[in-house]
C-alpha cells in the first residue's frame, strides 16, 4: 500500500479494554500511539517507556476477554514474528504492564 493507504479508520469496532489500557499505561509514563484504526492487521498500540533504551517500541494487540485476531492479525504477527518484531496480545491493563515489563527486561 502507498503512503497512509494502509490506515483506515474503523468506527466502532475498538475493543472495549484498548482506551483503558491505553490511558493506563499513559498514566504510568509509557508514551502511547495509539494505532487502533489501522487496517491490515497492524497492532492497537505501539508502547515505549522513557526508561527503556532509545528507539524500542513494544507493540500490542488489546483484546477483549472473548475476542481474538482476526486472519489479517494473524498473518501480519506471524511476519513480523518472523523478522523478530512480537507482537503482545492483552486483555487487561494488568496484562499490558506485565507484557512490557518482561519484554523491557
């Protein structure tokens, strides 16, 4: 895809979790993008820490208690996986803090 074609916003189908996870790991002094309307499998939040070294991103996919990827997550994780980008699946705030903990680690 060109240039921002791959970002689309999708209204309505967030997850019910991704704004308090979001805003919870704001609130502890992660910087959040928040890329949760983008298209093709790309995950929910890209998450950093300003204590963490220069440059790494931990990336998460917010789901809820009962939800799950979708083809095109799958697809696009298993890629990345296989460059040795993760990408976490959460659903909670607790689960998002442990995620970014143990891969800042």
């Amino acid at each position: 895809m060109r240039g921002a074609a791959w970002y689309r916003a999708k209204a309505g189908r967030r997850d019910t979790t991704h704004a308090s996870v979001r805003d919870g790991l704001e609130k502890l002094g992660h910087i959040v993008a928040d890329l949760g309307g983008a298209a093709g499998g790309v995950p929910d939040l890209a998450v950093r820490h300003p204590r963490w070294n220069s440059g790494v991103w931990r990336w998460l996919e917010v789901k809820t208690a009962r939800g799950g990827l979708t083809p095109a997550q799958r697809e696009l994780h298993a890629r990345w996986l296989a460059k040795g980008v993760r990408v976490l699946v959460v659903k909670s705030l607790d689960e998002a803090l442990s995620a970014v903990s143990a891969e800042a680690a």
